[in-house]
C-alpha cells in the first residue's frame, strides 16, 4: 500500500516499475481505480473499540529546504491519510528522533526505534507502519499455562511458557500441504491462522502459501473440539524493503534517475524504506488485558493440537493478511 503512495508522485519508467512490481495493468484497470480501492481497504481496516485496534498509516520525511507540490500533498491526504514532514537529515540524529517519535506515538508506543545510523545525505525516507491490538473471543486461561518443552530442530529443544486449552476450535487438516490449520477469532473482525506443517513440510508450505492458499483454508475450517496447546511468544523484526523491491523490479526510485517530479521539481531519490512489526501473543490475545471464559463441551475425547514445533502465524481482518511470520523458536524475538 505504501508504495501506491508514490505512484502519485512518480512519472516515466519510474512509474512504470512501481505499476508493474504491484501487478498492476493500466489496460485492465484504472489508476484513480487503484488509489479508490486502497483508500476503501485503509477504511475498512482502520477501527478500534475496547476490545480490538488497528492503525496503518504511512509518512514521508523529505530533506529540509525540499518543498513539496501542493497537489502530491492532497491527494496522498485524501487516499491515504499520509503526511510529510520535512527533516534535517544533515543533522542524522536528530532526524532520527523525528522519525522515531513520530513512529512511537503512532504506534502507542510499541515501536520506539524504526531507523537509526542514517546517512546525512538523506534526502527522503518512506515509513509505513501497522499498529494491532486484539482479544481472543475465547482466551485461555493463564492456570493452565505451564512451562513445556519446544522442539526448534532435531538438536535444539528450548523451555517456553505453553498454553492450554480444551474447547471448540475451527480446524482443518490440508493433505495436500501436509499441515494442520487452526483458525482462532478476535472479538472484532479479525482472525489468526495457527499452521501447524507435518515433519519434514516446511518448505513445501513456504512455497505454496498464497491468497488462494488462505482462502481454502478459510473456507475448509470447520468446528470441532480440541486440547490446543501454543506457546506464547514475542514478534519485533525490522526490515529494510530495499532488496524485496528490487526483486519486484522496483530500482529506479532509488538512483539518479529516479523521477520523482511529482513530489518535487527538485531532483530526488529515495534513500530507504523500513518497516518494522511489533506483536506479542498471549493467553488473552495480541497485547495485554482481557477476560476468561467458559463454554460447554461434548463429554468425548478431544483432538490433541499441539504447537510444539516451528508453525506460522498469520493475522488476517476481513481477509486481508496483515501479519505472516515464521515461529521457529519462541524464546527469540
């Protein structure tokens, strides 16, 4: 989404490779169509109550003395909520702070450090940042959680904090991935998907997961009661998304040929592109506070489900991933 931001302020080839690295055809849709439909998603998404919050946003830190065009500054407002900020990145430490209190407080104070070791010859930097705070519609029960052991590999095995619980859960077993799927809601509109891949199918998995591969899951799901036990960890990764873009073919936007005269009259080129993800996973759900609960069960013998081995993590709201990552050792952030 960040980078349909600069679609606004971008011309020539540089436009083309952002288009193209987004899949996206000018022949098949319009571009107003693009930033309409980005701007219905944010509003979609975007919402809080006591129970659950979500913030995306994105912020472009220009060099001081850089101004922008006043219609490039609208029309991100007006889709995207975006702001610039002008900064003094000659001064790399205190743009640092800019930018990393402007992230914090964004981020309600999850993120404190988005970048550090800028170059002084900065000129722009795009930030994009997710937010989300959530409560299971079924939390588990902080007595039942004791410590138990997590198989990393075949040679590394760690003590982590596991949860119980035995209850109705919607699942699904993929024979053809070879992987147990466990769909656990949020009190809102949201949803995580616990994968639990066979010994031996992890690749298989990485490889073959796609929009399409979410949605056979959503829709193959199905209620059934379970001993569930997942160990509660810890998500904070920075990455820069230099190198995932240039896989895109998206290069041009950061060297001399950038044109970026949208933006600006005066030459320009970006210098970085970060994102980073914050998120912890507990009894009551992702972040703290919460509340327990009871419901009646069948009187059988339950599934046993049991996240004690590397699995992925994917939250999803109204079927859109917001988050994907690996847990391959829980003890780790």
């Amino acid at each position: 989404m960040f980078l349909s931001v600069l679609l606004f302020g971008t011309g020539s080839n540089t436009h083309a490779e952002i288009l193209n690295g987004l899949s996206f055809n000018l022949t098949h849709i319009q571009e107003d169509e693009i930033h309409q439909g980005f701007h219905e998603l944010l509003h979609l998404l975007t919402h809080s109550d006591k129970d659950y919050k979500l913030d995306i946003g994105q912020a472009l830190f220009l060099k001081e003395g850089i101004q922008p065009l006043q219609t490039f500054l609208d029309k991100i407002k007006e889709f995207y909520e975006a702001e610039i900020q002008t900064t003094k990145f000659q001064e790399p430490k205190e743009a640092e702070k800019q930018i990393n209190d402007y992230i914090k407080k964004k981020t309600h104070g999850k993120i404190a450090e988005l970048v550090k070791d800028l170059d002084p010859e900065t000129v722009f930097v795009l930030t994009n940042y997710i937010f989300f705070k959530g409560n299971w519609k079924t939390p588990f029960d902080p007595a039942f959680t004791r410590e138990e052991d997590f198989f990393v590999n075949h040679n590394t095995t760690v003590k982590v904090q596991m949860m119980h619980r035995t209850g109705w859960f919607y699942y699904y077993f993929d024979e053809q991935l070879s992987c147990t799927v466990l769909k656990k809601d949020y009190n809102g509109t949201a949803t995580t998907f616990f994968v639990l891949p066979d010994p031996g199918k992890e690749r298989e998995l990485d490889m073959s997961l796609s929009v399409e591969t979410l949605k056979k899951w959503a829709n193959n799901v199905h209620r059934s009661t379970a001993t569930v036990s997942i160990p509660k960890f810890s998500i904070s990764a920075k990455y820069s998304l230099k190198e995932p873009l240039f896989q895109l073919g998206i290069i041009e936007i950061f060297t001399d040929r950038a044109n970026l005269t949208g933006v600006t009259m005066q030459p320009l080129k970006l210098s970085k592109v970060t994102h980073k993800a914050v998120l912890t996973v507990d009894e009551t759900g992702a972040e703290a506070a919460g509340a327990t609960a009871a419901e009646l069960i069948p009187f059988s013998m339950p599934l046993m489900i049991n996240f004690e081995r590397p699995f992925l993590f994917i939250i999803l709201d109204q079927n859109v991933p917001l988050f994907i990552d690996k847990i391959k050792n829980p003890t780790q952030q």
